[in-house]
C-alpha cells in the first residue's frame, strides 16, 4: 500500500529557496567538470562520471525531499540550508579530493553532512516509510566516501564506484514505492537543474574564451558555443520538460515513484553529465580553433553530445513508453561527423558540424510535430510506461 501525501498548492512551484540550493549544486557540478578540463583523460573521465552518480543521486534525492517539505516553516528552510551548505563544501575541496587524504576527507564528511540531512528531514513526512528502507543504505554509500579519505590517492577511486554502485542499486533493491511524487513540482525541479547546468556551462566556456587573444577564436567560437548550447536546450524545452508533466501525471500513483526515478534519477544523470562533458568539449575545441587535435580532448565534444542525447531518448521512453528514432539516429550522426572532424580537422569545424547536426535535428522534429498536427494525431499513439494506451494525446 502506498502513502500518497496531499501535496499542498504552495509546493507545485519551485520555492525560492530551492533555488538558491539548485545554484549551489549547479556550482559543485561545474567544479567537478573542471577536474576533467584541467587533465581531459580517460582517467578524469572516469573519475567525472563517478563523482556525478555520487552528487547528482543526492541532489535528486533532495527533489523528492523538498517535494515533500514545507518550506514556509522556520524548520525545514534551516534544514534545506544546512544540506546547502554541505553542497557548497563538498564544491570547495572535490577538485582537490582525488589528491590527499585531507581534501578527500572533508569531502566525504561534507557527503555525509548532506546525506544525514536528507534522512533526518524525510522524518515526520509522509515519506518517513520510504526512508526507512532507503536511508540505512544512503548512509552506508556516504560512510564509504569517508572512507575513501583513508586509503591512497590509486585506490580511492574504486570506494567511490563502490559507493556509486551502492547508490545506483538501494532504489531496485528497496523500492520506491513508499514515498509520493506531485508531478508539476518534481518536473519544475529538475528542469531549472538542467537550465541552470546549461547556463553555467555557457559561462565557463566563455570565461574560457574572452582570454583568448585570437579575435576570430574570441567571437566566432563562443558564437557557436552559444548555439549548440541553446540547441540543447531547445530539446528538452521546447516540447519534452511540458509533455513530461503531462505524462508523469497520467501514470498512477503506486507506480509514479518508480517512473520518477528512471526518468528523473537514470536517465537524467545522462542528461547532466553529457551537458557538463559537451561544456569541456567546447572548451576543447576552442583551444584547437585552428588545428586538429588527436587527444581525447578533441572526442569530448561528440562524447557530451552523444550522452545528452541518449539521456534525452532514454528520459523519453521512461515517460512515453517509446523511442525516439531521430535522436538515436542523430547520435550515430554525431558519432560518425564530428568525431573526425575533431580528431583529423580542426576545433571550429567539430563544433560547427555539432551544430548543424542538432540544427537538422531540430528542424525534422519541427517538422514532425507540423505534420502530426495535420495529420490529427501520432502515428505511434504514446504509451504509458506502464505499458497501457495513454488517454491524452500528447
């Protein structure tokens, strides 16, 4: 039997408090991108991608805690703002955290500050059930990252996929099911994370560029910055992050929780570790403006897109019950024009054929959408992941 919570009108729009809390972790993000700007190798990428399961699983967790939170008693703002605070710390020393012990330390006592705010605010809601059974194994994951701290710089990494594991799995191994989503507030949420991820990427990347005193680098290559970032936008906004509400709200309540977190936690971590890889990429491929690049920094251009895209498709087929062709196609497209471009052109073609390539995407999606509304209705009518018929037209 699930507990459903009667969420209050005041929760169905993000509060200004979460916010300030999505600024911070959007901070910690952008600090951890920056340990693969500083060394682009498959190693940093590793180590990227770790750190990303371990940060983002718990800033997803605080979406689901703030879901069920009223903000406008003293109490759960300086809850909120303690978990903030941990966020904001573990910024300051994750850069650092693979080198010594110390830094590793603070890192993991900030995690564990983060993840005991989480358990102890879930209690007195109606999710209290669910974190019972959850809690006890997010704790564990977060012991592990202190425990991180203690061992050498080489191993340190493999506790962190540990804990990374750990946190992957607790939600197939216990269910979700005990815990309440109100769709509009969920989707808001984790939709201003990826503008708000979008946004600093765009501004990191054009820090990176205003120091570049080649005038033709300088411009055209923040220009082109801009539009593959506003193209990435244009793909979740324009139409999915509307639909999504829309069909998280049509599957029913016992079964909503569990939706949320392969949409919303799975696929999502995608999403944002390809913004954060595609944001180095751009980087990348400034540097090499002129030249072509045989690193693997000159693959994290078409490596970011890729995953955002495959996040994109995988986000859309936990919701709607099927895939979309085009962004899988345009994966492969990526894969096979802006690789080479990038490893055998030069930085300013890579990222002028990524554009064009979301650009066609773009355009066929438009096009599909006018053809639909022509047409009166899908060819391929939605599905609910549930696996029944949807009953509104999306």
């Amino acid at each position: 039997m699930t507990h459903e919570r009667a969420v209050p009108d005041a929760a169905d729009a993000v509060r200004p408090l979460e916010l300030f809390f999505d600024l911070v972790f959007v901070f910690t993000i952008t600090q951890v991108a920056s340990i693969l700007a500083a060394a682009p190798t498959l190693l940093s990428l590793r180590r990227v991608a770790v750190l990303l399961v371990i940060i983002w699983w718990m800033y997803s967790g605080y979406a689901w805690l703030t879901n069920a939170l009223d903000l406008d008693r003293t109490g759960p703002r300086l809850l909120l703002l303690t978990g903030t605070a941990g966020f904001f710390l573990m910024s300051m020393v994750v850069p650092k955290a693979a080198g010594t012990g110390r830094w590793a330390l603070i890192f993991g006592a900030s995690y564990l500050l983060v993840v005991t705010v989480h358990l102890v605010g879930f209690i007195g809601t109606s999710g209290h059930l669910g974190i019972i059974r959850i809690g006890p194994l997010n704790l564990a994951s977060a012991l592990v990252v202190l425990a991180a701290g203690l061992v050498p710089p080489h191993a340190r990494l493999w506790l962190w996929t540990l804990a990374a594991a750990m946190e992957v799995m607790t939600p197939l191994v216990t269910g979700v099911a005990k815990f309440a989503v109100g769709a509009g507030h969920f989707v808001e949420r984790h939709g201003l994370a990826v503008i708000i991820v979008l946004g600093e990427s765009i501004a990191e990347v054009g820090a990176a560029t205003s120091r570049e005193t080649n005038v033709t680098t300088s411009i055209v290559g923040s220009l082109l910055a801009l539009v593959l970032s506003a193209e990435m936008w244009w793909l979740y906004f324009d139409r999915e992050e509307r639909e999504s509400e829309a069909r998280l709200e049509r599957v029913p309540a016992d079964r909503r929780p569990r939706v949320a977190v392969y949409s919303f936690g799975y696929a999502y971590y995608l999403i944002i570790l390809g913004i954060a890889v595609a944001a180095v990429g751009m980087e990348k491929a400034i540097d090499e403006f002129h030249h072509s690049s045989q690193h693997l920094a000159a693959l994290l251009l078409p490596l970011g897109i890729c995953l955002y895209l495959v996040g994109l498709a995988c986000f859309h087929r936990t919701l709607a019950g099927n895939w979309t062709r085009p962004r899988l196609t345009a994966v492969l497209a990526v894969a096979a024009l802006v690789t080479p471009a990038a490893l055998w052109n030069s930085g300013a073609v890579a990222l002028a054929t990524a554009a064009l390539v979301l650009l066609a995407l773009i355009a066929w999606e438009s096009g599909q959408v006018r053809r639909t509304a022509v047409g009166g209705g899908p060819a391929h009518p939605a599905r609910d992941p549930g696996g029944s018929p949807s009953t509104r037209r999306v």
